[in-house]
C-alpha cells in the first residue's frame, strides 16, 4: 500500500496546521510553489477561515519577517530584507581598492541584489531593473551585462570562465541562445568595459577574515542612488512594485 499522502491530503494537513498555529494564513505566489516543484491548487483561503474564523489571509506586514520603516532605504533593504551581502560587500571593495569610479563601485555593489533579495534566474536582468530609476544608464547596463559576460572570458583583462561554473554547472554547459544573443550585442557596446569590470571584481573566493561593511559604502551611495523620498517601493516610479513584492513577499492581492 502507498502510504505517500495525495495533493489534496498534503494541502488538507497544511491547512490544519495554518489554522492552528497563526491568525493569518499565507497563501504563497504561484511563482514559489512552483520553485517546489508543484503544480498543484493552492491552499483554499475560505477553508481554512471556516476552521479558524480568526485566521485571515495576509495583506499587511508578514510577522515572520522584520519589520521595514515606511520610507525603506536602499541601505534598510540590505540590512532587513537581502541575505547576507558578504559578496557584494567584498566586490565593491574589490572595486574600490582597483580605483574604479565611484557609479562602478556602486554597481559593483549591488551586481547581485536580485539573487540575494528577489529572483535568482536572469538576476542580471532583475537586479539591473529594480535600480534603473534610481542609478546612471551605465550602472543600469552594467548590472544587467555582468551575468551574461561571465559566461565568457576576455584575456584582454585577464578574465577567465570561472571554475566554479565548470563544477556547478557541468563542463559542458552552454549559455542559453538568448544570453548568446546578448553577449554579441554588450561585446560591441560602447558600456562593454563597464560590464566586463564587474566580472573582473565579481570574486568568489572570498578571504574569511576580511569582514567589509556596509558603512564603507554609504557614501558612493549617497552619491550614486537617487534614494526616492517617499522610499523604495512607494515613490509610484516603474519598479515601485517589485520593492514591494520584497518587503510583504507573501500579500494575498
Ligand atoms: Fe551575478
Ligand atoms: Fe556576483
């Protein structure tokens, strides 16, 4: 006999258990349970209020997470929202003891906001648009041309297809035809070097010991990110919505 509980089972027992631990019942976005691998209905929100009348789905701040102020910062976004930011830290150092210029060193910064703090797949892509109201072009372009120039090396400066991508992804790995496409169009851009820096100072092997702090770098942001006023997420630009997604990431509607 099978004893391996059926979808409906699975989604029965996480409804009891939602309704017995919380107030609030978190439906999660297509896009996570998916990530799971599973195609299934989501969890009923009407089932569960009907055992628990107190239980109401969530459409204010997740008490799971920490609470943001009303006006993120960028900097507020590092530090209640991004996963560590060793990385990141450690590149725009990286960046800034080469002597870049200080809107490289920024994006150098934040290359990788989207794989810490949003959506991994085509985080360049993400990460690039999340900024692009608040950054100059070049750090826009930069951002987004970092991951697709790591796929390939360029000897001129010395940067080689990083061993860790050979181990993660398999000696035969071959970048998909539309990251090809867009190396041969950055190759010829006239921001290609901007780019290319980035990889340059995108380090993965990081000294343990060197701990880099984010209050190193509030001065190229002050600079360099044109923080909204109103905060991140709530100054009605073109990508106020996806700072939201990411300080209540499980809102109902
Ligand atoms: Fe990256
Ligand atoms: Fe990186």
């Amino acid at each position: 006999m099978n004893d391996t509980p059926t979808l409906s089972q699975r989604a029965d027992a996480l409804e009891d258990k939602m309704s017995q631990e919380l107030d609030y019942i978190v439906i999660k976005s297509r896009l996570y349970s998916m990530a799971e691998g599973d195609m299934g209905p989501a969890p009923n929100a009407a089932a569960i209020m009907a055992k628990n009348p107190k239980a109401r789905v969530l459409m204010g701040d997740d008490p799971r997470l920490p609470p943001m102020p009303a006006r993120p910062t960028l900097i507020d976004f590092f530090k209640y929202r991004f996963g560590p930011a060793a990385h990141l830290l450690q590149s725009a150092k990286h960046a800034m003891t080469a002597g870049l210029p200080e809107n490289m060193i920024l994006a150098s910064l934040l290359h990788d906001i989207s794989t810490i703090g949003f959506i991994r797949g085509d985080h360049g892509y993400w990460g690039a648009q999340l900024v692009e109201p608040y950054v100059d072009e070049e750090v826009t372009w930069a951002i987004r041309a970092h991951q697709v120039l790591r796929f390939y090396p360029d000897p001129s400066v010395g940067y080689e297809y990083p061993q860790a991508y050979i181990k993660a992804f398999g000696a035969d790995y071959r970048p998909d035809d539309y990251v090809e496409a867009d190396y041969k169009r950055m190759r010829n851009h006239k921001w290609y070097m901007s780019g290319r820096m980035i990889t340059v100072h995108d380090i993965y092997s990081f000294d343990p010991n060197a701990v880099v702090e984010l209050e190193e770098f509030t001065d190229v942001i002050g600079r360099h990110f044109r923080q909204p006023e109103q905060g991140l997420g709530f100054d009605n630009s073109p990508v106020a919505h996806m700072w939201r997604a990411m300080i209540r990431p499980a809102k109902y509607l």
